[in-house]
C-alpha cells in the first residue's frame, strides 16, 4: 500500500476526511455559544460594567490556559472600554483559584466585579466573601465541577451551559466571550486560544481543532511581534507545542512570585510593544533553560518510590511546580501512568502530585472514588494535579497502583502498530503527506514508523548509529553508543519512531528518529 493509504487506513479516514482535517482553519467552522443563556449572562454582565465604568478585575491562573485566557479578556475588555486589571496567582504564594486574601484586597482598591478565568467553579468561600464584600463575581472556567455550584453571578462552562460535549480550554470560551464583546473575530485571540488546546492536552476535535489551525495559520501569515522571538520565520505545530509553550509554562513551574506570573501574563498582552517584548522574551528563555536544568537533576527521595507492572508512583526533591514536568517526563519513558509527589511549599505536612496517564484511563474519576478525599484535585482524565497530606502518601500510592493495574488488567485500548516503511518512503512527498494530517495530539497521536534493514548497513556516529540512503538524504537513526545493543549474531535491525525533516545550511534529510529498537 501507498504512503498515503497506510495513514488513512490509520486513523480511519476518507480522502474526503483528510480534505477537511488539512483545510487551514475558519472562523467559519467555528461552533458558536451566541444562543446559550449561561453565555449571554456572562457576556451582559461585562457589558453592564463597561457601560457603567465598573472597575473590573480578572483572576486567572499560572499555566498557559491561565494566561491566555486572562490577556484575551484583559485586550478585549480594554478594546471595549472598561477599566480593567487582572492578576495571575503564584502556584507557591496563592495557589490554584481564587484565594481570600486577594479578594479583601480587591474590594480596598475599589473593584466591584471579578472574574474568574480557568478557575471558579471550586471556589466557594473566596466567592461567598466577595459578594459578601458586595463584588459580583463571574466564572469562565472548563473544570469538572462539584456537586453544587459557587454563588456566582454568572458562569460559562462548555459542559453546564451545553455548548460542547468535548472538553475544550477555558480560553477557548473567553475567546467567544471576547468575540461577543468586540464584535468580530480576531486572529491574535484566536491564537492565544489555539495554544491553549495544545498546553492544556485538548481533544483535537470541532473547535480544539479550528483553533489549533486558525493558530498556527495566523502565526505565520500575521508574525506576531511578541511571540515571533521565540519561533522561527515559518512555525509549525511541534514549534507551539516544544518552544513556545514551555518558554511560558516555566515561569509558574519555577518562580516562586506572582510578579513573574504576571510579568509572563503582559508579555502576551503587550504583544505589539516590540521592546517590551524582546526584555520579556529573553527573561522567558532563560526561565526555560533553568526549568530544563532543574528537571535534570531531580532526585527521587529514598523509600517512597513504589512501582508495579501498570504503573509508577514516587516523591521527588524538587520544587512542586516541577512534578507535572518530571511526571511527563516518566510517561514518555516508561508509557504507564506515573504520579510524581513533590513537598508543598505553601501547606506545611502536604505533599502536591501531578498524575499522568496514557488514553484509556480516567484519573479524575480514580480521584472521585478515594475513601480518603485529597485535600485538592482538578484537571483532566489523563492529567490532573492532586494535593494529600504527608502521611496519607502511602495510602494514596496503593491505590493508584491498585487502579491502574485494575484498568490495565480490564482491557484498554490496543497501542496502534508501527506503520512498516523503507528508507525509499523517507522523501519529501511523503512528509509532505504526513503533514496533511497535522496537528497531533490527544486522540490523534503522532504515527509511529517501523524501519528494517540488515545489521551490516548500520553505520556508527559518536554516540549513536545509524543507517543511510546512499545520498545521506533518507536515514533512520538510534541515539545509543551502538556497542550496548548491537549483537553480532543479529541480521535485522529495526528502528521505530517518529518521521521528521532536519534542514542544515539549507538542505533537508527526512529522518526516522528512533525511539525504541532492536534486532532480529
């Protein structure tokens, strides 16, 4: 079969499917919330504090749906004639949500409506006190909520208000809110909600979809100032997902102060201030680089590291903010589901966590059925975070392990076979196909490649092997001292992994970058 075929026949496509998945994004396809009463409350509540010259403040959150969805509605909402702050909690200082202390303080600077983005429909007390305080609060948050619902004055949530039956990111939703509030589409919001389909690990479906392609299509048709410094001349998806998202998503895993979360939140909203944005950008490279040191040298603690045949759970050494970073580290290594516990910083006795799971679990709901509550939790199915006391690990440990040798046991989805190819299939046609089928993501994971070849072709490089086309322009490679898997008796060797394009000094070799191997 062809090239093309192999991918169809993977993720059961038609050629017409494939049309529509490779079209560049619309606004147009876009499903809108117009007609929905939980969206119009939230957007005439705004518009009455416009009207009315309410000072507003927007709490947000410290991961990228956080801050995109505060700088979409703090540029909106100034474009619309309001008065409006906005503040972005510290994981260590004020933690997730909207916390008390920052209420009193908001009501002494004479605000009189908060809103809540990517968080609010947990925050009970803070909320109470601030309409006790005589502040309106409203909600555009996409977290699974409790039972009962905070006092708030207006919420929009896909799942509540019946927009969507996916999940979605909450700066998806305050894109629409901005949308309704300007009057028109706007490549640059659009953009910052595309970004957060890919941080926030969104199903690439219906509007997670249209703005991950409205994201990347305005990017490179608009060069964006602020974000341009930290991508090349022509992005693509694997350049938002590795080097931009990151780049911000540091900055609340490693500082420890809310004016750094704040700082990265205005070096998306300043977008057009080219020297403000070069300041911010170089501050934001550096944080990452500290991140990837940090990651680096963690350091599991001694005798609370707790393994089975379905899954892996410890405590590490390290800031808390770095546990969801190690925990998909561990993922990609061992592909079972991990839960990485780091000390709390801000809760003296507690232990912070970051679970992660390959598809086919559904942690949120492991967490729902604990005997014990966790003191906090929140996220997605495959990828939540979870705070417990000191001496509840143990307990907490078991029954994860429990759960997810339960799951594994009960059957999950089978892993998609590699897809057999040749160094013949390593060309510029063909990955000029594998883009058609771009972006990757959750429930449409990157295709993986089988290459097989005969051990005497493999060639040696200074700390990996590999084997090569006669021009050099098609390789397959592994990157091991070849000494430590190579087996002489062996004929075939096969490389499995991802299908790239390398361009060095203006030529491209089209490259099967090995992530397992072995020999036949």
């Amino acid at each position: 079969m062809s090239f093309l075929t192999n991918l169809l026949e993977r993720y059961r496509l038609t050629l017409q499917d494939l049309r529509a998945r490779s079209a560049p994004g619309s606004f147009r396809r876009l499903r809108v919330p117009d007609s929905l009463p939980d969206f119009a409350s939230v957007v005439s509540r705004l518009k009455k504090a416009i009207e009315h010259h309410e000072k507003v403040v927007i709490y947000g959150d410290y991961d990228v749906d956080g801050l995109t969805s505060t700088a979409i509605l703090k540029l909106a909402l100034k474009e619309a004639g309001s008065e409006v702050g906005f503040f972005v909690p510290s994981r260590y200082v004020e933690g997730y949500g909207l916390e008390a202390s920052r209420v009193r303080q908001f009501r002494e600077k004479g605000y009189q409506l908060i809103v809540l983005v990517d968080n609010g429909v947990r925050c009970f007390d803070s909320v109470r006190l601030a309409r006790e305080l005589g502040m309106d609060v409203v909600a555009i948050d996409h977290h699974l909520p409790d039972s009962t619902l905070p006092s708030l004055s207006a919420l929009f949530h896909h799942r509540l208000s019946g927009f969507l039956d996916y999940d979605c990111s909450a700066a998806s939703l305050c894109y629409f809110v901005a949308r309704s509030l300007l009057g028109r589409d706007d490549p640059y919001l659009a953009f910052l909600a595309g970004l957060a389909v890919f941080s926030d690990c969104m199903p690439l479906v219906g509007n997670n979809l249209e703005f991950a392609k409205i994201a990347l299509l305005s990017q490179n048709r608009l060069h964006f100032p602020n974000v341009s410094l930290l991508l090349p001349e022509r992005a693509t998806f694997d350049d938002l997902v590795f080097r931009l998202i990151p780049a911000l998503n540091a900055v609340g895993r490693i500082q420890e102060d809310s004016l750094s979360t704040n700082r990265a939140c205005w070096f998306l909203i300043r977008w057009e201030d080219s020297r403000y944005a070069k300041e911010a950008a170089q501050w934001l490279e550096e944080t990452n680089r500290r991140r990837k040191d940090l990651v680096r040298q963690i350091v599991p603690s001694a005798g609370k590291s707790l393994s089975t045949a379905g899954g892996r759970c410890l405590v590490i050494e390290a800031p808390s903010g770095i546990a969801g970073l190690y925990a998909n580290r561990l993922l990609r290594e061992i592909g079972l589901p991990v839960a990485v516990f780091a000390r709390s910083e801000a809760r003296k006795g507690c232990l912070v966590g970051s679970l992660r799971a390959p598809e086919g679990y559904r942690l949120m709901d492991f967490l729902g059925s604990l005997k014990k509550a966790p003191l906090a939790f929140g996220g997605h199915p495959l990828a939540c975070g979870v705070t417990i006391e000191e001496r509840d690990y143990f307990q907490f440990a078991t029954s994860f392990l429990s759960y997810v040798e339960k799951t594994r046991l009960e059957g999950l989805p089978p892993a998609a076979e590699p897809i057999d190819i040749t160094l013949e299939d390593l060309t510029a046609e063909n990955y000029a196909v594998l883009e058609q089928f771009e972006p990757f993501g959750v429930d449409f994971p990157r295709p993986s490649f089988a290459l097989t070849c005969s051990v005497e072709d493999l060639r040696q490089g200074n700390g990996y092997f590999f084997v090569a086309s006669p021009d050099c322009s098609a390789k397959a490679i592994c990157f091991q001292p070849f000494d430590k898997v190579h087996r002489e008796q062996s004929e075939s060797a096969v490389f499995v992994g991802s299908f790239s394009c390398d361009e060095f000094r203006g030529k491209r070799t089209y490259v099967l970058k090995a992530e397992s191997y072995r020999e036949e």
